[in-house]
C-alpha cells in the first residue's frame, strides 16, 4: 500500500464521518476509497460495516433516553433486524466477486436515489407513538436484509419505513433507526469476520478518520447547509455508479 492510499483512505473515512453526521451517506465514500485503492468489491462492502460502527454506537447513545422511553418497539425491532441483517451478511457471503460487482452499480443507483429522496422521504412530526404492526415487521425486515447486504442508503430507507410503520416524532425515529443500525452492522461484521472478507489493515487507517470527521461533522453541521453535503453524495454516488458500469 502507498502512502498516497494510505492517506486517501483516511481523508475517505474522515468524510464520511462529517457526511454521517450532517446527513448520513458515509459509506459511498468509504466503498469507492477502498475499491479505488484495489480491494475487492465484497471486502470493500464488508470493511464499510466496521468503519461506520463506531458512529452508530455514538450517535444512539446520544439518543439513549428516547430509546429506553420506547425500548418495547426496540426490543422488537432488534430481533426483527437482527434476523433481517443475518441473512443480507449470509447472502453477501454467497456471492464470489465478480457476481457483486455485475450488482454494484445498480445497488449505487438505488442507494443514491434513495438518498436523493431523502428530504421526500422524511416521516411527518406526529407527537402520537404506535406500535409495531405487521406492515412495520415486514417493511424493517427488507431494509436490514438490505442493510446487511449493502448498507448505502439503509439509514433513510429505515426513517421511511419507520415513520409509516409505527408513526411518531422525527427524534423518536431516529433514535430507532440509530439503535437498529448498530444491530445489524454488528451482526454484518460478525459473519463477515467470520467469512474472512475484512480488510483490518484497511480499517485500522480509516476508522480514526471517520472518529475524527463525525466529531467535526456537528461543527459542520452548524455552518454547511444540508442541500449542500446532500449534493456532493449524490455525485460521488452517481460517479461510482458510472465508474462500476464503464469498468465492468
């Protein structure tokens, strides 16, 4: 590895940390650096889990009241997910390389125009909390076996679904979201430890990149308008599309 990868990879993790923290998208920036510097596209997938990891852990604990306050529905949520997400890792896993990469581009077109909605997507502040009915076990179910086989994108995917699902104030939603997200990347990374398809050498450069970008993501936050970061994602993802489609 150089040390122009190396640094790619950390500047790589350490925006997607800021993006993470103003408004979520991290992982397109995180798969192209490590596919871009060489690894596989698989490995590339399954490294993203551990490198957004730790901002999930900080970003639900930051929500830590309102999740205890609705821990019934995150209790039933976790299961549901950790189910959902256990069957994306596996169906990752049965994959050889060159059958991921044929599915890479059309994953990043999805992932991107999810994003792009994201704004569209947005559940109205409703003050009311509701269970979790079948449509919301169904719909969450999907979304984390989509979010253990590709995770771009799942965190709007998952407000969505949520906000139909079960109602509710954006700050509940997204402490949910927060919380099931490090369920399913923590079940990811388990099977995809397991598989032996992590690059820890990859992680360990830029995992403190991305600690770094989502501490200086809320100060970001503060000063970069969202339309902003939101415009940037969806080229990068728009690029690497492309990039998958022309190479392939």
């Amino acid at each position: 590895m150089t040390l122009f990868q190396i640094f790619l990879l950390f500047v790589a993790g350490f925006l997607s940390g800021v993006v993470n923290a103003i408004a979520g998208g991290g992982t397109f920036l995180t798969f192209g650096a490590m596919t871009l510097a060489g690894l596989p596209p698989i490995v590339a997938n399954a490294t993203s889990s551990i490198i957004q990891f730790p901002g999930y852990i900080t970003s639900a604990l930051a929500y830590a009241k309102e999740i205890r306050a609705d821990r019934k529905n995150a209790l039933v949520l976790a299961v549901i997910s950790a189910v959902g997400g256990l069957a994306g890792a596996l169906l990752l896993l049965s994959l050889s390389n060159p059958a991921f990469r044929q599915m890479v581009p059309w994953l990043l077109i999805a992932a991107t125009a999810i994003f792009a909605a994201g704004p569209l997507l947005k559940p109205k502040a409703r003050s009311d909390e509701h269970r979790i009915g079948p449509l919301g076990v169904a719909s969450q179910l999907v979304t984390s076996v989509y979010g253990g086989f590709f995770g771009a994108g799942m965190g709007i995917m998952m407000l969505a679904v949520l906000g139909l699902a079960t109602g509710g104030g954006y700050h509940r939603l997204n402490a949910l979201k927060n919380f099931i997200s490090i369920i399913i990347a923590a079940i990811a990374i388990v099977v995809f430890t397991a598989g032996g398809v992590v690059s820890w050498l990859h992680a360990a450069i830029m995992v403190p990149g991305a600690a770094l970008g989502g501490y200086m993501g809320v100060w970001a936050a503060r000063r970069v308008p969202q339309s902003v970061i939101r415009a940037v994602v969806v080229a990068v993802g728009l690029l690497l599309a492309a990039y998958y489609f022309f190479t392939g």
